[in-house]
C-alpha cells in the first residue's frame, strides 16, 4: 500500500491509497470463495464453477465491488497508522481506479484536529450567583414534599378545579370526522397539567362527575401531526371521575413523618442549609460554565464541518440508544414527532459546534498551562469507575488498553482546566 496526504483548505485533508494489484486480485479471490456455493453454471454442480468461467459469463468485475468492500476499510485503518495527521471526521470515500489487473486507488477525504488560538481566559469576568436562600425557598421545598405526600379523594360535591385528577373518555372530530389518535379512554388528565391542547383543559373546569362536555379547540400551526395543524377541532368528553389531592398538615407530625427530625421547626432549619449546599453547587457549575463560555469566545479557531457533521452523528446515536433503553425505537421518535433523521442531525449541529469548541479550547489551555492528573488523581478516579461498575479496580485496569487510560487521562486534565479557569474568574 502506498499513501499520499494533501492537506486542503478549512482543516481537511485528502489521503490517497493505492493498493497493489496483487491485493486486489487477492481480494476478489475472496470475494469469489465466499460467493461461489450461490452461483450456478451450466455444466457445474452448484459452487464448483471456476472463477475464470464465472468471469467470462459475468464479466471480469463481477467479484470487483465485494473486493473494494473489504480493502477500503481495511488499507484505511492502515493509512491512520501511517499518516501523522489526527483525525476528527468519517471520511468521504471516493474510488478513482477500481479495475482487475491495476492498483485499486481510492481517497478518503477528512477533517483534521484544528489549532487553536487562546484569547484571555485567566481572570474572565463572569455573573455572580445569589447564593441567598429565603424563606419563599424553604415554603416552596417544603411544599414539594407535602405534595409527594398527599392523599387522593374523590370529590363528587363540587366542579373540577385546576390541581384535579379528571378520568375522561373523550373522541375528537375535524369537520364532523373522527381522526386516527383522537380517542381515548379512561384517560386520566391533570387539569392545568398543559399536557393537551391548549384551550382543552379549561374546558373542563368547572365541569362535574358524569358531564358531557364539548370541547372546541384549535390545534397549533406547528402541531406535530401536519394533517392536523392549524384545524379546528371538536371533542366529545365525559367526565367519568375527578378527584383532588389532600395535603397533610404542615406541622411537628408531618416533620416526623418525612425526616429525622421530631419538630417542624427543626425539619425547617434542615431544608434551608440543604437549599443553601445545593444553591454552592449550583452557582459553582454556573461560574464554570460562564467562564468555559468567556474563554471560548476569546478564542479563534476555524472548525470544519465535517467535524461537525460526525459529532452530530454521535450525539443522535446517543440520544437513540437512550431512546431504546426506554423502549422506543427512533422510527417511533420520528413519527411522534414528524423530524426526520437528516433534519435532527442538521437541528443538532448548532450543539455539536458547541460542544467542539469548548473541548478543543480547555484542551489547549490543559496544554498550554501543562495540567495533568498526578498518578494518585488517576488511581482514584479509576477506583471511583470500578466501584461504579462493581468490580475490582485492578480488574478495570486489565480491561482498560491504552487508549482508554489516555482518553480518561485527558478527560481528567480538561476538567482541571476548567476548575483552574473558574478559579481565576472574577465574579461581577
């Protein structure tokens, strides 16, 4: 294999491979052991056909597509070893010679790691964070509990009020025709949840158990469903139940049913130094990331797109195999939601861009500033994973190869850096 490397605008680069004739044949020879059982010839029992027969009936290049199929990946695997440039992107493929007897040549165009050029990213002004917690906070935590531990009643003596659990059947009708996915049964619907269209649940406020109600809404221009969006619709309801939530007393009982604390006084006190703890944290991630966000913005670099494009990539195929975990396939995401998975990677790219810059600039500051993890900072961070994936750290160690330790080492640098720089930034 031979290899030629130009370097091209916009931080790419073209690598041109060249595989000797003898590789190539060698390939269709493969290509032809593993196709041979499927072809049938005149006057040869199936799978006993000569290659030279079959490629004087088929044509010399009928085994030359499965060939550059196995030699493409395998010579471009090849040529990242050999080539010093680091690579950032999937490549274009493009096959220029592809012919029984001659080289087989094919480029690969590719975006290369761009250089980055820091701006100030010491002593960067940055928002400071209100760290104070009132006693509006505290009411507001404390309510959320009170809610987690609430009660269900039926009511039956009054309408349905915004807060209520209504259980309604319910059918919708465009221009007098029901719709597909207009229906539903049984169906429990928290009013002033603005979990249906708007204008749906105040319709039911009011409302009491065993009502028809007709509903009269008007489904957004930018509804998710396109045969729907912008129309008129009607929907026939009967409210079959509602019930309410029932809040416990906030008083020295509630405290001990919900803490470790026996007043309600106590149990206060306790929720405003958790709020102000949680409060630290947060201004702390928000000093870091306003401070990352200064020091990128100080920063020049040109970022190809096709860097772009494969980071992309990697975040929808993340987002789908997050999707998959909770059991929707993306054929479903997409139907749900009428995007498509072109338009997702492209609506995507703004992120992805983002997320670019951002490790690019606190990796050359982590160069720059010479920040690296101390051996023991490694250790720890490693008995932290294995404890994660309950097993043994010196197990982990075994699994983990090269790449992997430098990967999580340089992981471990450009969070030092961005500790440094948010400790550095003056807050105003």
């Amino acid at each position: 294999m031979s290899l030629q490397v130009e370097k091209l605008e916009k931080n790419m680069a073209k690598l041109t491979i060249e595989v000797s004739a003898e590789d190539l044949d060698k390939a269709m020879q493969n290509a032809y052991l593993k196709a041979k059982g499927k072809i049938s010839i005149p006057g040869f029992r199936k799978g006993k056909a000569p290659r030279k027969m079959i490629e004087q009936m088929y044509g010399k290049g009928i085994f030359l597509e499965d060939a550059a199929n196995a030699l493409i990946p395998e010579h471009y695997s090849k040529a990242l070893e050999e080539c010093d440039l680091e690579i950032v992107s999937q490549p274009e493929i493009d096959v220029t010679q592809a012919e029984p007897g001659k080289a087989f040549i094919f480029t690969a165009e590719v975006a290369v790691k761009p250089e980055v050029t820091l701006g100030e990213y010491k002593g960067v002004e940055v928002p400071k964070s209100d760290l104070e917690v009132t006693d509006e906070d505290v009411d507001a935590e404390i309510k959320k509990e009170q809610e987690k531990n609430s009660r269900t009643i039926t009511v039956e003596d009054r309408g349905a009020e915004n807060g209520d659990i209504t259980t309604i059947d319910f059918e919708g009708f465009v221009d007098g025709v029901a719709f597909e996915g207009g229906k539903g049964t049984d169906y429990p619907l928290t009013l002033g949840s603005g979990s249906f269209i708007p204008g749906f649940e105040e319709q039911l406020v009011g409302a009491k158990t065993g009502d028809h109600v007709e509903v009269n809404v008007t489904f957004p221009e930018e509804y998710q469903a396109k045969e729907l969006a912008g129309k008129a619709a009607v929907f026939q309801c009967d409210v079959k139940k509602i019930e309410a939530k029932e809040l416990p007393e906030l008083d020295d009982e509630f405290a001990q049913d919900v803490s470790e604390f026996d007043t309600l006084a106590e149990y206060k006190e306790d929720v405003k130094k958790k709020l102000a703890e949680r409060k630290e944290k947060e201004a702390l991630r928000a000093k870091e990331d306003a401070a990352v966000e200064k020091a990128v913005e100080n920063a020049e670099m040109e970022i190809p797109d096709a860097m772009v494009r494969t980071q992309a990539r990697q975040m929808v195929d993340d987002f789908s195999r997050r999707m998959q975990q909770q059991g929707l396939t993306m054929d479903q995401y997409f139907q749900y939601t009428g995007l498509t998975m072109d338009k997702m990677i492209e609506d995507t790219k703004p992120q992805a861009l983002k997320r670019i810059q951002t490790r690019l600039v606190l990796e050359k500051i982590a160069e720059v500033e010479n920040i690296q993890p101390s051996e023991e900072e490694v250790e720890e961070e490693i008995t932290k994973m294995a404890e994660m994936y309950k097993m043994e750290a010196a197990k982990l160690k075994e699994i983990f190869g090269e790449n992997e330790m430098n990967q999580m080492k340089k992981d471990m640098a450009v969070q030092k850096a961005v500790t440094m720089i948010a400790e550095a930034a003056k807050e105003a």
